[in-house]
C-alpha cells in the first residue's frame, strides 16, 4: 500500500471517506503482519469428489421423498369423496412442500434452476374436482370399468332390448 496511490483513491470511492481512513490505518498499522493470520487447508481432487458424490445421493434421496409425498397428495385429493376443507390443506401442503423443496434446492450448486424440477399438480386437482362436479358418476364408473365414451352415451350403460 506504501507508495500507491490508486488504492487510497478508491477505498474513498468505495466506503467513503469515514471507513477509508479506517481501513487504510488498519493496513499501515506497524504491527498489521502479526496481528493477522490466515489458514488454509488444501483438499484434494478425490475429496472433493466424495463429497459431490455424498450430495449426489443426498439430494436424489430428498427428491424421490418428495415427489412420492407430492404424488400421495395429489391422489388422496384427487379422490372424489374428500372434502373440499381437506383438499384446499392438501393444496397448501403440495405448495409449502415446493417452496421448502425450492429452497434446498438451491443450497446444491449442482441445481442450476429448481423450479425445473418442481410439481405443481394444484391446475390437474382442480381439473379433477370440476370433472366430478359435472360428472360425479364418473369415478364410481371408472371404479366398475366402464370407460367414459362407451356405448355412445358417455360411458353410461345402456340397456339392451335382448335377453
């Protein structure tokens, strides 16, 4: 720093005069070199490699966790005997499941985006909900095997004149 006179100039520019001439007395200080002391620690390629492999199967055993848990959700809401109080807790749960999942996520510098890797399945429960709502017969069909469509009536058997 002795002798430079750039430095000075932008410490001022940057932190402004107060903190400058704190910070550049902090340098000059005759006793600066013994009162610091810095630590390093060299790991090697292999270490660090264990260590992404440990994340690797760490973040993999979260996702599968809460992909099942988003999916159950998802099912148990989508059946048409659940109550809408309990499907609208299911909803918050999937999109608190998200937000949480989100943000670990991002703490693995693996995971570019990771709303990529996000289910949102709210806009397919809702689907579900207005489907029963115009067709509640729907589910107890499907249930005895009766495909929506079939005999041309929309999946409703009809009754044949033929003993």
């Amino acid at each position: 720093m002795r002798g430079d006179t750039k430095l000075p100039q932008y410490l001022y520019q940057v932190l402004g005069p107060e903190n400058a001439a704190l910070y550049i007395d902090a340098l000059t200080d005759e006793d600066f070199d013994n009162a610091v002391q810095v630590e390093l620690t060299v790991t090697s390629a292999q270490m660090n490699k264990q260590v992404e492999q440990q994340n690797a199967l760490l973040i993999s055993n979260i996702y599968r966790q809460y992909v099942q848990e988003v999916v159950q959700a998802t099912m148990l809401a989508s059946q048409p005997q659940v109550s809408p109080p309990l499907r609208s807790v299911l909803e918050k749960a999937i999109l608190a499941s998200n937000e949480f999942m989100e943000r670990v996520l991002r703490t693995f510098s693996d995971v570019s985006d990771p709303k990529k890797y996000l289910i949102d399945p709210t806009g397919e429960i809702q689907q579900m909900g207005q489907q029963q709502a115009q067709n509640p017969m729907a589910p107890l069909m499907q249930m005895m095997g009766a495909q929506p469509g079939q005999n041309g009536s929309g999946g409703t058997p009809s009754a044949s004149g033929t003993p």
